[in-house]
C-alpha cells in the first residue's frame, strides 16, 4: 500500500479531504465535505497512480 510511486496519491488526497473538512466550519453544510471524503477515499486507497506531474 505504501509505494513509493503511489505517495503523491496519498498527499494529494489528504490533502483533498482536508480541503473538504475545512469547508464544514464555513458554511455549517457538509455537503461538500462528504464528496471530497469519497473522492480523497478512492484516490487514497488506489492501486495504480492517478496524479501525473
């Protein structure tokens, strides 16, 4: 699970959920919140590398 090819898709997608938790304070609607947690979720756990720099 910890490639070394695979970190940025852990970076981006902490980073992405971290993102979406911040916005839960702002505007009292978690919405937003819970697209960006599925997404991050997927881009966190996935197998191939998704993030081409």
């Amino acid at each position: 699970m910890w490639r070394e090819e695979l970190i940025l898709n852990k970076i981006f997608a902490i980073i992405t959920i971290l993102i979406g938790a911040l916005s839960v304070p702002v505007e009292w609607d978690a919405t937003f919140f819970l697209f960006t947690l599925i997404v991050g979720g997927y881009l966190f756990f996935a197998k191939r590398n998704w993030i081409a720099l």
